[in-house]
C-alpha cells in the first residue's frame, strides 16, 4: 500500500522512511508532487498542522497521507517554541539562528527542562481524520554538541541518555524520539484502518 507523507522536509522524511522500514508499505512524499503547493502551516496548535497538511494533502491526490508536526516545548518559556519552532528566530530562518535564539532566551536560567513532541495525523482522500502524539522529555544545554541530526538536535538531551540527538547516529535517536514514539503509536492504531482500507481497493 502506497501512504504519502506531507512534508518536503528531507531529514523529517528520512527518519519517517526508516522507521516504518519493514512494513509492507511504499512511502512517497510531497517531493513526488510538485504541482501540489506546500500546506501553509497558519494552526495555532502543532495538532491543528498535522491535521490541516494531512488533509490537505490526502484531496489533492487521492492518496492517504500522514501530516506530522513537531516542536520543541521549553518549560521555562511556557512551552516555547513549540508550534513555531521551524520559525522561532524569523521566517526562513536556519537551525543555526534558532539554536541561537534559544540559547539566548535561556541564558542563566535553571530549568532547562523540555520535551520534543510530535503529533501525527492519518486521512484518507475524503478528509477523514485520526492521530497520535509521541513525547520525548528530556533538558536543554547551555552548548551545542554533535554533527547530526537537525533543528534543535544539538541542544536536546533525552531524559534516558547522556547524548544529545545530535551525538547518536540515526538508529539510536529513532528508537527513544518524540516522532518514532508517534510513529510506533501510529503503527498499531492506524493498521487495521489502512488494511481494511487496502483490502476494499483490491
């Protein structure tokens, strides 16, 4: 069965590809339609974007589509940034600028606890909705450390590691992260939708 994923983020979409590796499933992403304009993320909630790109996208071309957005929620910040993550330091800005931004807006302060957390989002060509969310607590340092990963993957350290996501390869951070957790939600929820669903069209 052929499932879209909405989003022309290539490391996002890499992550999701590796997870659900061993499924049975062909993935396709946004990129295997530009003619499909980007889903304008305007929600106020991560909830609402996942819901909003997932439909979106499932009308347009008629397949079902997985909408997902994530955002890092900083208790000292009152759950910043949160839905604005991607854009915390400016529109179109980089992961360099970001990172900056937080570091700046948390210097001196003690509490360094947050969490990632993703919310994903199942619809079928008619718009009908499900999701999950995956959370992943864990702390902010006061430095970046590591070369990989990406956004804020430097500064986060999980609650069950003393690495950032950024010092663990791409099989360690996608077995404990907020999106593997929604992702392994996912999978056990949305199965039997997606193969009654398969089993209709055969």
């Amino acid at each position: 069965m052929k499932i879209l994923i909405a989003t022309r983020n290539a490391h996002k979409l890499e992550e999701i590809r590796a997870i659900f590796k061993g499924e049975g499933l062909e993935i396709c992403s946004a990129f295997d339609f530009p003619t499909v304009p980007d889903v304008v993320e305007d929600g106020e909630t991560l909830e609402e974007n996942a819901i909003k790109k997932a439909v979106e996208m499932a009308m347009a071309t008629g397949f079902w589509t997985i909408g997902d957005d994530s955002g890092l929620e900083v208790n000292a910040l009152g759950g910043a940034p949160g839905v604005y993550s991607a854009r915390y330091a400016g529109e179109m800005c980089s992961y360099e600028k970001n990172n900056e931004k937080l570091l700046l807006e948390l210097a001196g302060v003690a509490d360094r606890s947050a969490q990632f957390r993703t919310v994903l989002s199942l619809s079928n060509p008619k718009g009908e909705v499900w999701t999950v969310e995956g959370i992943c607590a864990g702390r902010i340092i006061e430095s970046l450390r590591g070369e990989g990963g990406f956004g804020y993957d430097p500064l986060f350290i999980p609650s069950e590691s003393k690495c950032t996501f950024a010092e663990m390869s791409a099989d360690e951070k996608n077995r404990i992260s907020h999106r593997a957790k929604a992702l392994e939600k996912a999978k056990k929820e949305w199965s039997s939708i997606l193969k009654t669903s398969f089993e209709r069209r055969k």
